[in-house]
C-alpha cells in the first residue's frame, strides 16, 4: 500500500463525519465520499506535504458538497449566489433552522422573496434596494416591513423575541433545592418536544439564556452552578450553529480544568427538527486553549457527543418500550444511547406544580449512571435527578454508595441496585 492509500484510509472515518454532516440524504453522502476520494486520486500529485493531507482531502469534500447544494438549489427569484453558502446546515439529523428559511421563503411571494434576499442576505443598505429596484425608499421600508410579517407567519420555528421574563436578570438559584414531591399518574404520558442540550438544559436557539445548578443528597446543598447563553451563530467545520458561554461555578473535579474555580467553556451547538447536539467545546486548562470538535472521534464524543456518529439527542420523544418502570424497579433494554419515556408524574417544586413525563437514561454519560428528567408540556426540565450504580467508580475496598449515602432513594435497574446521588434544577421554575 503506498502513501497516498495510507494517509486516504487512515482519514475516511474523518471524512465520513465530515460529509454525512453536512448531506442529509444517506445515498447522496455516500456518493460523495465516492467522488471525493476519486477526485483525490486523481489529484494527488497536488499534494505535497503530507502532514496537510487531512485538511487538503476535507477542502475537496468542501466543495464537492457545496457543489452538491449548488445543483439542489431552487429560488429563481433569489439567485443561488444571493443565498448564504450554508449546505452544511442539512445534515443526517434533520433541518435546521438555516434550511427552514430557504423553506418559508419558497411559500412567499417573488415580491416579498425579492426584497428579503436583499436585505438579509446581500445586506444591501435600503438606499441601496430603492436605488436597484427603482421605488421611493419609503416603499422599500413598507415592502419589507409587510414581507418580515408574512416571513414570521409561515416560519416554523416560534419567536426569539424576548418576554419580560426573559428580559429579566437570571435569578440566582437557592443555596438548598426547594422541597418537592414526585407524585405517579394513571394516565398515559404525553409526546413532549425536547429541545435542550442533553445535560446542559439550555436550548440551543438566539436569545436563549438560563442558570442550572446541582444539588448533593441528603444534605440537599447547592454545589455547582452553571449560568448559560446563546452568544450568536456559530460554524465549525462548514456546520452552522450557535455558540453557547458556560460559567461553571465551583465545578466536580472532573469538571473543573484542572481544579479551577470558575471554568468559563464555549460550545458551538446545532438544533434541527429531529435532535439536537454539540459540535465542539473548548475550555482554557493550565494556560493552554483546548478544543474539541465533532471531528475529533471518540475524544470528542465520550465527553460531549451522543447518539450514534453524534447525531445527538433526539427531540421528538414518545414511550418506545426501551425502558420500562414500574415503582422503583426499571427494566432496560442492552442497547447503547438508551433513552425513553417511562412514565407520567405531577412534580411539585417551589410552589408550582407540573403535569410532566419522566425521561429516564439508562448507561449513556458512562457505564453505571442512570438519570431521570421530568419535562414539563413546553419540553423544558423540571427537574433532573442522577443515580450511581451501587459499585460505580467504588476502589477495591471502599465503600458502596449504598454505604455512603445509606438515606438516599434506590432504584433497580435489571436487577442492580442503583443509589440517588444529586439532582439539578433551573432558574425556569422559580
């Protein structure tokens, strides 16, 4: 096998990623990977060095997709060159936000399609579209102003406008959990639509914000605290996003960076209409900048990955009989990325109470743990509670958790015993 063959196969799990990514359509994406790995055939003699080979392989994929979205491309009235260079907002999880907008723009008029693909993807000044269009510039701010309403009508994706509340500082959550009960329902749960970051409870979405924190059993006492926000869109690797700013206050050990106090991490995540997940992440850790992406395998995936090839987590969700409970007694099924609906509860916290599902998690952050997340009708976490395996992360001769934490609630999951450690909540139920 010659150089150019080793260097192709040690990359194609890389180049994979890259293009089932972007390309929503299995059989497309792989021919893709088809015409991108015979174009680098053909072209190897370009290559030079070695050591680029990954980023000069990635660069043909680049454009064999964007000529890929090129041909796909269908709005006479808003030329493809007009249109943000954005195939990658397609991907094997669904559409995105970026690709509802080509979507809604198609159900407008030529009019209204015109002068908002001159406003908002050319940026023309409105000086600029009165001159082009020949119209006073008080007819363009009406046009646009009528087309922005009719735009907002036909977008399938609610306002980010923010409501007083959400105007509001994020309130600081209490230094104890407010009491609350769980209490079962004879009813059949309702089909929820989740769309929080899995483990971060923040939707990925401009304008979104919150504060969660952690709180230890029995002694119920807050210990970290996270407060996020969405900063503004965001791209890695080609995929468009949102980035996210995480301020972790007194941070577990093992997210602490190398046993900082405050840890501050920047995500890039991506919400489509199926699922949700994390691009990259990066994080300052002993004066170096870390950075991970969805690039970097299970290095990146065991960390902040989920779902197969890192689809994420899925946001439609509905029992499918992969999990099943019964009082304290879960039986799960032997699959990875175990995730299912498991019951209905009313939750009563700070004086509130919430006609919630309970979504319980068997094995997926690591072996041995197992949560359960009450979602309320608006998709949004009530509350969020994690259990250790009874051995989990135990050293030879030290004590069970059933032995340290002798008060805590218990469950069985497939005949194991499983102990209550912690519980999170946010600043949404206060």
């Amino acid at each position: 096998m010659d150089t150019f063959e080793e260097l192709l196969r040690e990359n194609l799990p890389v180049l994979q990623r890259f293009v089932f990514f972007r390309i929503d359509h299995r059989f497309d994406a792989e021919d893709i990977l088809q015409e991108t790995c015979a174009a680098a055939s053909a072209n190897r003699n370009a290559l030079h060095n070695p050591a680029a080979f990954k980023g000069w392989l990635l660069a043909i994929a680049r454009n064999k997709c964007a000529d890929y979205f090129r041909a796909k491309a269908k709005s006479p009235e808003i030329p493809v060159e007009v249109l943000p260079e954005r195939p990658d907002t397609r991907s094997l999880s669904g559409r995105t936000e970026d690709s509802a907008v080509r979507e809604t723009l198609e159900k407008l008029s030529k009019a209204d399609r015109q002068i908002l693909g001159l406003a908002y993807f050319r940026n023309w000044p409105q000086a600029k579209i009165a001159e082009t269009l020949r119209i006073p510039l008080g007819t363009v701010k009406s046009r646009l102003h009528h087309a922005r309403e009719r735009f907002r009508e036909q977008y399938p994706y609610p306002s980010t406008k923010s409501t007083k509340k959400e105007e509001k500082a994020m309130k600081k959550l209490p230094d104890i959990i407010p009491e609350y009960t769980i209490t079962p329902l004879d009813q059949p749960p309702f089909p929820v639509r989740w769309e929080e970051l899995m483990g971060w409870f923040l939707v990925p979405r401009i304008g979104e914000k919150l504060t969660w924190a952690m709180y230890d059993f029995p002694e119920k006492t807050r210990t970290e605290m996270c407060a996020m926000e969405v900063t503004g869109p965001a791209e890695v690797h080609g995929i468009r996003g949102v980035e996210i700013k995480a301020v972790e206050t007194s941070p577990m050990d093992c997210n602490s960076a190398g046993g900082q106090e405050e840890v501050t991490r920047h995500f890039v995540a991506q919400l489509t209409d199926t699922y949700c997940r994390l691009l990259a992440e990066s994080h300052m850790e002993d004066g170096v900048r870390r950075l991970y992406t969805f690039l970097d395998g299970d290095a990146f995936l065991d960390n902040w990955g989920f779902g197969e090839d890192n689809c994420g987590n899925e946001i439609n969700l509905f029992p499918k009989g992969d999990i099943v409970r019964e009082g304290n007694t879960v039986t799960a099924k032997e699959k990875p990325f175990l995730l299912d609906v498991t019951g209905r509860y009313t939750v009563t916290i700070n004086g509130n109470t919430y006609d919630t599902v309970c979504v319980t998690d068997c094995y997926t952050y690591n072996d041995g743990v197992v949560s359960e997340q009450y979602l309320d009708r608006n998709g949004r976490t009530i509350l969020w509670r994690r259990f250790n395996r009874d051995d989990w992360h135990v050293i030879p001769g030290g004590k069970l958790w059933s032995e340290r934490l002798p008060d805590n609630e218990r469950i069985v999951v497939n005949g194991v015993t499983y102990v209550h450690w912690y519980d999170c909540i946010t600043d949404y139920i206060l």
